[in-house]
C-alpha cells in the first residue's frame, strides 16, 4: 500500500525566533543546504508547532517505540519526572528486556514532516530546544511498505538514548504507567501525552497502534481509575 504526499501548511503557535537555544540538543549534523525532513513518533505526530509543506505516514524499521525518557520540562517536572518516548534499537531493547524480545516484524509508525523551504535552520533549533531534556539527533528512512523503498530517506528524528541522563532504563510497564498515570508538567498531564498519540496513530490506520501502546495505555486507563 503506497502512502501519499499530502501537502499541509501548520503555523508554529508563537514566533520561533522568540525561542532561545540555550542547552541545545546535540547529535549529527544536518547540513543547511539540504531539505530537512523530521519525523515524529511522540508529540511531534499531533503537536506540530512548526511550518511544514509536506508530510507522509509511514514507519521505520528496528527501532521500538517505547516510554523510557524521563521528561522534566513538558509533562512532569524536576522532583516528579513524566515518561515520553524515545527509540530503541531491538538488539539493545532485547538486552534489556530479554524475557519480553522485540518481534523482528515490528515496526514504529509516525509522521515524516518537511520543513517550509527557508525556514530549515530556525526550524532546526526550535526543535532542538523543545527537544533539550536528553535527546539526541538520528537520521532514519522511513517506508509505506516492508521490503519496499523508502518513501523519504535520512529524515531527522530525536532520539533519547540509552546513555543520556534522562533515561528510564528498565522500567517495567506496570511502574511506568503508574508514572504517567499521575505526572504533570508545563505541557500538561502525562496521560493526555499518551492518549492522543494513541488516538492519532489510530486515526491514521488502526494497526499502526503497537502492542506495546496498546498495553500502556491500558494500565494508565485502569490506575486512572483507581485514583
């Protein structure tokens, strides 16, 4: 099944040049020259605040979304870190999860974006900025279909690795539902985080929704419940 190009123009909710770039999120260089492609797999997906002509939905491959990046700064705090996702490989996700391995057939789902032409270098470090609380930059390509082309390749994608100092490590999926169930930050609850990514993957195609979303966002929903 191929994926189209849609053209799509999204305002940035306040000038971009009012945004500073202190503490700057650091990883690969994109070259200025280049169009920049980003893609979101998190709040990028449903909160775009920036000035793009083009998008996809597609998916990346070897890589599983999951919550394990502590957040400070939008969906909790300094004395009560949120959880937001990041990107782990399956070899290093199976290191660390060994009784629950990632399926090879896997693949995370999101939204490849293309900046406005012009507005590459400012786009850039707003979203280094919103982005500064342990990620890192990455380049992926990203597919409509397994065993097909890339529909875009080198697309810039943010990345909390494993070794940055907001990173959850092994937290189990009980412990880190119980987290977002009642973190709350600048950006608001934690919760609303996850459910409308859910919602927006969903939205695009129902399986792009992965167990591992789906179980999360059960257990928030059923410790919502209980408190």
């Amino acid at each position: 099944m191929s994926v189209p190009v849609v053209a799509s123009e999204v305002l940035p909710t306040e000038p971009l040049s009012s945004i500073t770039t202190q503490g700057i999120a650091l990883g690969t260089p994109w070259h200025p020259t280049r169009p920049l492609w980003v893609f979101g797999y998190g709040s990028i997906i449903y909160r775009v605040d920036f000035p793009v002509e083009a998008k996809v939905f597609g998916f990346i491959q070897r890589r599983k979304r999951a919550f394990l990046q502590k957040s400070h700064d939008h969906r909790g705090t300094e004395e009560n870190p949120g959880r937001v996702c990041t990107l782990i490989p399956h070899d290093e996700w199976n290191r660390m999860f060994p009784e629950e391995p990632a399926d090879a057939r896997e693949v995370c789902w999101g939204v490849a974006y293309k900046v406005k032409q012009g507005m590459e270098q400012e786009v850039k470090r707003h979203l280094d900025y919103r982005e500064k609380d342990g990620y890192t930059v990455d380049f992926v390509d990203v597919y409509a279909e397994v065993g097909g082309r890339p529909l875009v390749e080198q697309v810039m994608v943010y990345v909390g690795v494993s070794t940055n100092p907001s990173f959850a490590g092994t937290s189990s999926l009980e412990d880190t539902a119980k987290v977002i169930a009642r973190a709350e930050g600048p950006s608001g609850t934690n919760r609303e985080y996850l459910f409308r990514l859910c919602d927006s993957l969903r939205q695009h195609r129902p399986d792009a929704l992965d167990p591992y979303l789906a179980r999360l966002e059960a257990l928030v929903k059923s410790y919502i419940a209980d408190i």
